[in-house]
C-alpha cells in the first residue's frame, strides 16, 4: 500500500496546534493547561541567559500571555505538576511521565557511557554528598564551599565537582526541589517526588515506544531526522532508532506518510491521520493560528531549526554563540510568529533598574517587507497594517510581563517599515499583567 499524501501546509498546521500557537498570547495558565502544553510538546526547556527574561518563563508567555510567575513556580516546585529532568537539553517534563524518566534514570549508570568511568572513580565523593542532603534537606553546590558545621574534615570541605550532582540528579538519586536565583537546589529524589523509587519504570520496548510516539504527537508527523533532533535524549544511535521505528512500523504504532515535494519517508501516528486530512482540506487563504507572538529562542517549536525552515520557510539562528562581529540579527533574537507564519525576528533586552524594555532590532523577512506572496500560500497574504499592530501589542504584552513601563525602539529593518511599526506602537495600549 502506497504511503498517504499529505501537502506540506498540513504538517505545518498540525505543528502549530500539538506547540500551543493557534492563539498566541491567548491561553489561560491553570495546572492542567500547563501540563497538557508539556505534554503535547514534550517538555519546556531551560536556559539561564536572562537579558530579557529566562527562556522557560518566555515560552509560556507566547501562550498564556502575561501571567503570574509566582503561581506559576508554585505549580511546578510546590505542587509538582512538573520536574527538571533532560528531554531535548535540560527541561521541565510533566511528573505524569515519571515512569518513562525513570527508565531513562535507572539506565543512566550503565547506559550513559560517557559517565560510567566518572561513577566509578567518584563513587565514595557522591555517596557523601548524598549523605549531606539527606541529613541537611536542600543544597546547592554553593553550600559546599562552607566548612562541614562542627569544623569537620571530609569531602565537602571543598567544592565537590557539578558532575557528581549531574549525576545525582541523572540517576533519579537526587532532584532539584527549587531554585534560588535560577541556582539549582536538590533534594533527595523520594522526597521530591515521593513515592519515585516504587515507580514501575517502563520496559526497555516501551520506553522506545513511548519516546518516538510522543516525538511524532509533538511534531504531528515527522522524518526520521525530525526524531533524532527533538527529544534529543536520551542519545539513541541512528541503527537503533531505525530498529525502533521499524518495530513500530511492523506493530501499526507508527505509519509511514508522503509530504508533496519531499523525497524523505515522513511517519506518524495513526490516530493523527484524521487530523492531517482535516489540516490539507483547510479552506484556502486562511491560517490556523490566530494572533501574534515573539518565541523564545529555545522554544520547543525550534528545537530542530532545518525543520522550520523546510515547514516554513524560515532560516533562524541562535547568535548568542556567535561572535559579536558576526552577529546579523542580535544577541538574543526572538522570532516573530504572526498569524501562522513566521514575518521576522527582534533582538530586545530588559532593562530591570529603568523598567524599560529596549527594542535593539527589528527585522522583517524580505518577503513580508516587499508585500510579496508568503512561504506558506496555503495561509494567504498578510496584511501588513495588521501585523505592525500585531506586533506592537504583543510588544506591549511582552514589556509588562518583564516588568517595563516603556518600550523604546531602535533599529528597524528595512528602514522604511520603521514609521509603520511606531505608529501602531503608540497605537497599542499598555497590558496589564
């Protein structure tokens, strides 16, 4: 039987529901609309570069808007509705899916062979530093560099290595409780998550099962680099994933679709076939998501930027760890999202003591600054006005949500969209958070 058909608009459609983007700014936080958003995406990425705002924190904002971050911490370090752990890098992923982590945590000591000879050799070091915790509740590695109360000797007197606490955390025998000033504090893991080391881990089999499915329901449909560059870890070889997706494919778990104008096989879940023929019937001219917003340069929707740029036409590029000089659109650029297609990007920076938000660069992408045809058709043209409004609310969002009474706006590219873009600025009224 021939693999089904499907245009590239209908994956980019379905990709645009599974990340939360039919309404950008537009969703409201609770603990179930969180969980479900890490759910659906497989998890919510962490950075500490904070020139604007963390990048977790930024996610969320592209969905739910300004929210409050104090609730929102509560929810994951106080309720525990999620837990750090690694997905794609280091991330937030639902505790629900705790039985298929602690596959990954049970496995790390044989499984991660990077790390086998450091668990070895420093077996007694992170022994003690567990011992520490479980008699002192909450540490850091901060707490570390203090002298042992009483005056005593022994392996914290000095500074232990991060890669025992990685390790500890890694193998599910520590977690982080919470965090102070972004600094990651542990605690043993069963009193983090209670109940952790009764947890029936899943099965080798349903683990692999489990990992690409929820690859594959993230995405909508995917290729086979797709799944290797989103969920990131654990690292699995290029033989094995194909071994696991031959099995799924053998099981009916996963099928194997046509992308038009794609020479690579694309796979997906059988139940999402419904909703891929729903995306290609999709009346022409009109986008799935509604409204705009900038994303975090670590958004899930990122994660495997070649796919962006097939999907929609987008070359984006994370210059934070590109030289000054060689930098073309900022430090920290975030994309612009709006109405479903992907119009620019804009390099801002928080200026906390001053509460202003500064807009450094604005860049449109050539075909939206020419009024010419989208890399996305099936969407239709955009209304240029509307996008410069689109734009300056979600500037005004942004700027509250970080604390800023005032935008200032610098360079805008090309130049002559510079006056458009201030006056819908001005336009646009200040959002409360």
């Amino acid at each position: 039987m021939k693999p089904r058909v499907f245009p590239p608009h209908a994956v980019a459609t379905l990709f645009l529901e599974r990340q939360h983007l039919t309404r950008p700014l537009g969703l409201r936080l609770g603990a179930k609309t969180l969980e479900r958003f890490v759910a659906d995406t497989g998890g919510l990425q962490l950075d500490s570069i904070n020139v604007l705002d963390r990048a977790h924190y930024l996610t969320l904002w592209s969905r739910f808007g300004a929210y409050d971050r104090a609730k929102l911490d509560r929810m994951i370090y106080g309720r525990r509705v999620l837990f750090e752990y690694w997905a794609h890098a280091a991330c937030l992923v639902p505790t629900a899916d705790l039985a298929a982590w602690r596959r990954v945590m049970l496995d790390y000591q044989t499984g991660h062979t990077g790390w086998s000879s450091f668990l070895r050799k420093n077996a007694r070091m992170i022994d003690a530093i567990e011992a520490e915790i479980r008699a002192r509740g909450p540490l850091s590695n901060a707490d570390f560099k203090k002298p042992r109360p009483g005056g005593q000797s022994g392996w914290w007197t000095w500074r232990p290595s991060t890669h025992a606490f990685h390790c500890l955390w890694m193998t599910g025998r520590a977690l982080i409780h919470s965090r102070r000033h972004f600094h990651k504090r542990f605690d043993l893991g069963n009193r983090v998550l209670p109940g952790i080391d009764s947890v029936e881990a899943l099965k080798p089999d349903e683990f692999a099962r489990w990992h690409m499915t929820r690859s594959l329901h993230a995405m909508g449909a995917a290729t086979e680099k797709d799944l290797h560059w989103y969920l990131t870890f654990p690292r699995v070889k290029a033989v094995q994933r194909r071994q696991w997706l031959k099995r799924l494919l053998r099981s009916g778990h996963v099928v194997e679709i046509a992308i038009e104008g794609e020479r690579a096989p694309w796979f997906a879940l059988p139940d999402d076939l419904a909703a891929l023929e729903r995306a290609a019937r999709r009346r022409a001219g009109t986008s799935p998501s509604r409204g705009t917003a900038m994303l975090a340069p670590f958004d899930s929707f990122l994660w495997h930027r070649e796919r962006t740029r097939r999907l929609f036409g987008y070359d984006y590029t994370i210059e934070v760890y590109v030289p000054g000089h060689k930098r073309v659109h900022g430090y920290y650029s975030l994309p612009i999202l709006h109405e479903g297609r992907l119009i620019g990007r804009l390099d801002a920076k928080t200026h906390r003591a001053e509460r202003r938000l500064e807009v450094k660069h604005v860049h449109f992408e050539r075909w939206f600054a020419s009024g010419g045809a989208p890399p996305l058709p099936a969407y239709g043209n955009v209304d240029r006005d509307a996008a410069f409004a689109g734009v300056a609310r979600a500037l005004r969002s942004l700027a509250s949500f970080v604390g800023a009474d005032r935008v200032t706006l610098a360079r805008v590219g090309p130049s002559k969209l510079r006056t458009a873009l201030v006056r819908a600025l001005r336009a646009a009224p200040a959002t409360g958070a």
